[in-house]
C-alpha cells in the first residue's frame, strides 16, 4: 500500500528516511546481531545510542552545560504532576491556561500547592494567546507554567511570557524541534515526542540544574518522577524506553542532515504559509484562531456546516489525506503539519481543498 498523507495531531507522521532506516537494523543493529528492542539497556552499544542522541539534541537546541537532559517517561501527562512535585518549595505556582493542555497541568498541580491561574483565554474558546506582557506574577510563586503551542486549538506563544524573573516550565509537547529556541529562557522545558519527534513513550526534559536542587520540593515525590535520581542516573535508573529513545536519535540525525532548527523553520513557515493562505482566501473554509497567535504546527479550519465537513474528511481520506478530524471541542477540522509532513502533502490537500470548494458552495 501507498504511504498516505497522515495529519494526525500524535502520534504523528515520521521521517520516511527514518523509518528506512529503522526497518533496514531491525534485526541486526550495527553488526551486534540484534535488534536494538532486544538489546541490554546497560551495554555499550546501546550507551553509545543514547549517549549520541543527548549529544546530538544538544547541538540542535544549543542547550548551555548548566541544563540537564532527560529521557522519561509517563507520557507528558506525568510531568504535570512532575513538575509541581519537584519545583514547588514554596508551594505555589502561576498558570496561564492557553487551552486543554495547559488546563489539565493546572488541575493536576492543584493536588500539590496553591496554583494561581493568573492568564487565560479560556473566554474565546482558546482562540489566542492572552498579553502575557505585565502579569500579576506571584511573589514566591515557584514557576510559571504554559503550553507554548496549543495542539487541539492552534495557536502558539510568540513571545515568551515576562515572567519577572521567575522560572518559565514550558510544555512544548507539539513545537518541539519545529523552530530554534533559547533554551537560557526556560527553567524547564518539556514534551512527549509523539507529536513532532518520535514514538510515543518517551519524554525530554531540558532542566536548568540548580532547579533540581538535592532532592525534589515534595518529600513524597515517587523515585520514578525524581528529577535528580533520574538526571544523576542519566535517564537510566530503571529501563528507559530504549527503542524510542533510538528512533529519536535518528530524527535528529535527520535535522541536523537537513541544516538544523533555522532550517526545519523556514520550511514549516513555508509549509503553513500554503494552508493559512489559502484559508485566508477561501469562502468556504476559514481558520479558527487569531491570526497573530496562529500555530506553525497544528492548523484547525472550519466549513460551519457539520454535514459538509464530514463529507470533506471522508472524501480526502480516499484520496489519502487523513486524520484530519478536528478535536471534538473544536469541530471541524485540523491538519497537524509537523516537521515530518513533506510540503507536497500540504500541496496536495491545498489542491484537494480548493478543488472540494469549487464543487460545494454553502
Ligand atoms: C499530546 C499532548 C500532551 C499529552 O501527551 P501524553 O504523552 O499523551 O501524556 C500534553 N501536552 C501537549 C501540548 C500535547 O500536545
């Protein structure tokens, strides 16, 4: 079968090259007679994979020494709670809610401390990025917390928040290696890596150290989700999910191979570009968010007309573009275009969308 045009929001569409190249060592790695699936996670080969994709995910995102590097797991949904358990001395936290994700990190951090939702634009359905400029930052709160680019609703942070000193933990689940970033900003920057960058299962932690201190904020922090056995450990207290970690080492191998994050950027800006313009000028189809707030990576569109918009994601399924059903609380549709999505696939549905346009007026 043909490979198909998947616009899925994550788990999301890979590098063809990487997966070639996956199949091709799948079961003789590197002349070690086996599958990396099957291999030790404590032998030297497999230290080398590892050891080779923090080097490599290093140099991607120029990450200063001072900042630790971590492989977790528990799917980002752990490190909602993660994050509060380890960062809150002072057992308080400020929240800008931008939309599920973010909502759901500020439920779960309510079980730890006294968190302040201090920014939202929960008011519009999440439809933009509130002025995160002079916020009633708290004075001993531990951190300050968003989701920097919102997968269901499609907007994204383009400037960071002022946070007036206090350190920025950022959720980057679906931005991920999609631009160049100053790590320097953030206390802690994190996400799954089924969105833009591998397999589900695995997690990356980018911690500034002195954040992680002797040990975690809250005493009862399970040895799992303790920031500094893991990181002293080097991602290898226990299993770590080892052929994910693998398969992230080869995308970045592909992005440095593609000339990095200024690169991969200027190729998602000319990818979305083809989507919003489009959108912009279509009288059947529009977006959903604000233009200045609109997202690189997850693009959501609408007809209005339930009964259209079901005819289009059945009828583009058949022509191989799929998984473009938007999220429930939105409707419509979204095309997720992350770094893997070739430009001809977003060709390709601009074409089929203007193609159903001329065919269904409202
Ligand atoms: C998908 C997603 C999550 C949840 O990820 P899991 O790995 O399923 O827990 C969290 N945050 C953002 C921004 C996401 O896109």
């Amino acid at each position: 079968m043909e490979r198909v045009y998947n616009f899925s929001a994550g788990p999301a569409v890979l590098p063809e090259e990487v997966l070639k190249e996956a199949a091709a060592e799948m079961l003789n790695y590197n002349g070690s007679g086996m599958s990396v699936m099957e291999m030790s996670h404590r032998s030297k080969t497999y230290q080398a994979i590892i050891d080779e994709a923090e080097k490599d995910l290093r140099d991607l995102l120029n990450i200063p020494a001072n900042y630790k590097v971590l492989f977790a797991q528990g799917g980002a949904s752990l490190q909602f709670a993660s994050v509060p358990m380890n960062l809150m001395r002072n057992g308080v936290a400020d929240y800008i809610i931008t939309g599920q994700w973010a909502k759901k990190a500020y439920q779960e951090a309510q079980k730890y401390g006294k968190v302040n939702k201090i920014a939202s634009s929960e008011d519009k359905i999440f439809s933009y990025i509130p002025d995160c400029s002079d916020l009633p930052i708290t004075d001993n709160a531990d951190y300050v917390y968003i989701c920097e680019n919102n997968t269901i609703y499609g907007t994204k942070f383009k400037t960071l928040p002022n946070t007036k000193g206090k350190p920025l933990v950022a959720d980057v689940s679906s931005c991920f290696l999609s631009e160049p970033a100053d790590i320097t900003k953030y206390g802690v920057m994190y996400g799954g890596v089924q969105k833009n960058v591998g397999p589900s299962g695995v997690q990356i932690l980018i911690i500034r150290e002195d954040l992680i201190g002797e040990k975690p904020a809250l005493a009862c922090t399970p040895t799992m989700m303790n920031w500094k056995i893991q990181t002293d450990e080097k991602s290898l207290y226990n299993t770590p999910p080892t052929y994910g970690i693998y398969i992230c080492g080869k995308v970045f191998k592909w992005l440095k191979k593609l000339g990095g994050l200024s690169a991969m950027k200027e190729i998602n800006e000319k990818k979305a570009a083809i989507l919003y313009n489009y959108l912009d000028s279509s009288k059947l189809f529009r977006g959903t968010v604000e233009k200045k707030d609109r997202s690189l990576m997850n693009i959501p569109f609408v007809i209005g007309n339930e009964p259209l918009e079901e005819k289009f994601i059945k009828e583009a399924t058949k022509e191989g573009l799929t998984s473009l059903k938007g999220h429930r609380t939105v409707g419509g549709m979204r095309a997720s275009l992350y770094n893997a999505m070739p430009i001809e696939g977003v060709n390709k549905l601009v074409a089929f969308m203007k193609d159903f346009e001329s065919k269904n007026s409202l």
